[in-house]
C-alpha cells in the first residue's frame, strides 16, 4: 500500500532533523601543519663557484691596540687576504728565505704570490694534496710533499716541476730542509722518516734513494726536523719526540709527552724543542738535557690539538694553530700567553712566521689565508 506523500515528506523531515542534531566529528587533514615550536626548514644557499675571489690588495695601515706589556697583537680584527672555493683546503703555507713570496698549498694546487703586492705568480699544478712545503734556504727550489706520499720540487721562475719521487709508501706528512739545505728530510704514514740529498732532486731525470731511511714510528710520523745546526733530527712516535743523530742514526734520547703529538718546531738557537699535543697543549723541553722546561695550554676543547708550531725569527715568539681553528701566541721565555683569537671555522692548519718577524700567516681547513701583522709595542 502507497503512503499519502505528505507522509513520506514528513518522515524524510525527521530522518533529517536526527541527522543534523548530532553532526559527525571532522577528520584530521592528511597534511600536517607545522607545531608552534618548529622551525622553518632554512632555504638552500647555491654552492661556491670555482673562480677565487680577486687578488687582494695590500693591507692600510692601522693603530696597534694600547698595552703596558711588549708583545705582537694583531692590528685589527683578520683581514683574509684570499678566499678559495669550500673544497680549496689550505694545509700548508712557506716563505721563501728572503719574503719575496709566499707559498699557499690549497687543494691540488700551490699559489706563489708575490708579497710586495700580493699578486699571485704562479699556480703549481700538483696532481695531488700538497700537505707541507718548503724553500730552499738559497730560495730556490720550492720542495713539497703530497697526501699520496710524492716529493717534488719545483723552479719558480718558469713554474716546472724539476723532480718527483715516491718518498713514501702511504701519505707523506711533513718536509723540512736542513740549514745548509743540503739535505732535507721527509716523514710519512709509513711510519718512516727519510732524509735525501738534495742535489739529486734538481732534475727532471732523477730517481735518487735515501741517503738515511729511519724507522720513526710505530705507526706514522706526523712531523720530522732537524735542529738549527743540523746535527739532530726529531721526529715524533705518538707521545714522543725521538732525538737521533741523523748520520749515525743513534738515538740520544726520546722527549715524553702526556698525550699525542702532532706538530714540533726547534728554537732558532737550537736550545728548546716545542712540540703540540692532545688537548691544545704546547710542550717545551731543553734539548741538551731532554728536561721538560713548560707545558703550555690552551683552554678549550678536551679534544683539539695543535697542529702547527713556530717559532719567531728571533725566538721571541712562539705561535701554534690549534685544530679548533684559534690562533696563539706565547712568550716563548716566559711562557706568558700574548694574545689568542678564534681565527678559523675549521682546524688551522698551516701557520708560518715572515723572515723579518713582521707578518704571521695562518691557512685552515675553512680555505682562507689570514695575514697578522706583529707590532712591538712601547
């Protein structure tokens, strides 16, 4: 039976009313809006060209800060005088003997810039990572060494490579010259440290042996050099500085450290030896006695290291870059710290001294070259 449709219409009124009077709760979108707390995700900054900034040009003069105490403070806050492309590591850095120029090992290249008015000469093309170089004390030719254990050397005038040799079988990790220049000394991750004559490494036909091979380490040898008047050679075995004497190769004795070393430097008058340790330590011996004179710390990271260390031309002044990227400098008598400053975003690496004392130079692994110029003060 039909039902009248004022029926129907009635019972679909109420079908309704009972609906809407109790209303269905609304469903979670599927997309999430950010939490109050949240940041936003940071845009993307574009990746650094290859193309180096413009040669820079000399630095102005400024007023060096007041102070009662002699010492060297930098003149203003860093000035970097060159900038490389993010993946352009600095790890090493040379002047030649007299300060004409300045050597800067970045990436796979080394740039020799003329310093009196800091334009580059010459781009040495190494086919590798050239992690420490060195003049020769006549001021020709630039030796160097790579990460893939290669010696080389180079004559500036022209920009040739004269020689390369395997000096050792895994990464190289220092070179040092002796004073007469001529021999120079290598160390490695080998855990060898090799001294070569260096009259067989100035041509391009040469494939000259070590004249003396000493087993330096248990493992590698992060750092060799041999004293002012050649007649020691240090090198480093993990906490220790090993003193031979290079043409015996008789060990006179070993200096201990408290921690690992990394990075040794000898006085100018060949008195004291400075090594840089674990836990940005600078440890000093007396090298005629093997006595501990000082140990030097920098506060700061328990794990950070010194990586560099050098002396002042005229021993007054001893600076260390530390692999938490700062910058100090010591009185090397007294031990009293100068003046410390976080210099780098990454570790410094590569840290050097100008022949007449003026400049100091400090490179990182944030690829910039700063340059500080050392003001005695009244």
């Amino acid at each position: 039976m039909r039902l009248p449709r004022w029926i129907c219409c009635w019972l679909l009124a109420c079908l309704l009313s009972a609906c809407l009077g109790s209303p269905a709760p609304l469903t979670p979108a599927l997309t999430a809006s950010p939490s109050p707390t949240s940041s936003p995700i940071p845009s993307q900054t574009p990746s650094p060209t290859l193309t180096p900034l413009p040669s820079p040009s000399p630095l102005p003069s400024r007023t060096p800060f007041p102070s009662l105490t002699p010492a060297p403070v930098p003149t203003a806050a860093p000035t970097p005088l060159f900038q490389y492309a993010a993946w352009e590591l600095v790890h090493a850095m040379a002047w030649s003997p007299r300060g004409e120029w300045l050597a800067v090992a970045a990436g796979e290249q080394v740039v020799i810039y003329e310093t009196a008015a800091w334009e580059p000469v010459h781009t040495l093309e190494c086919g590798g990572w050239a992690v420490d170089l060195a003049f020769h004390p006549g001021g020709e030719p630039l030796a160097l060494v790579t990460r893939e254990g290669l010696l080389q050397t180079w004559e500036l005038s022209q920009g040739e490579r004269l020689c390369q040799v395997r000096a050792h079988h895994t990464a190289a990790n220092s070179l040092a010259f002796r004073a007469d220049g001529e021999q120079l000394v290598t160390s490695g991750n080998d855990g060898f440290a090799r001294i070569w004559d260096s009259a067989d490494l100035w041509s391009a036909n040469c494939d000259p042996d070590p004249v003396v091979e000493l087993i330096g380490a248990s493992f590698g040898v992060p750092d060799a050099a041999f004293s002012p008047d050649g007649s020691l050679l240090a090198s480093i075995d993990s906490q220790m500085v090993r003193l031979r004497d290079p043409l015996t190769r008789r060990l006179i004795y070993g200096l201990e450290g408290q921690a690992a070393l990394y990075s040794l430097a000898f006085s100018p008058d060949g008195r004291t030896l400075a090594a840089g340790e674990r836990g940005n330590t600078l440890r000093l011996w007396e090298v005629q006695s093997g006595v501990e004179m000082m140990a030097l710390n920098l506060p700061g990271q328990a794990d950070a290291f010194l990586w560099r260390v050098a002396y002042s031309p005229d021993g007054r002044w001893l600076a260390a870059g530390s692999s938490d990227g700062r910058l100090a400098v010591w009185d090397a008598e007294s031990g009293a710290l100068a003046w410390t400053v976080q210099v780098h975003g990454d570790a410094l690496s590569a840290l050097a001294f100008s022949p007449d004392g003026r400049w100091l130079v400090s490179g990182g692994l944030d690829a910039a070259v700063y340059l500080w110029e050392l003001v005695p003060l009244p």
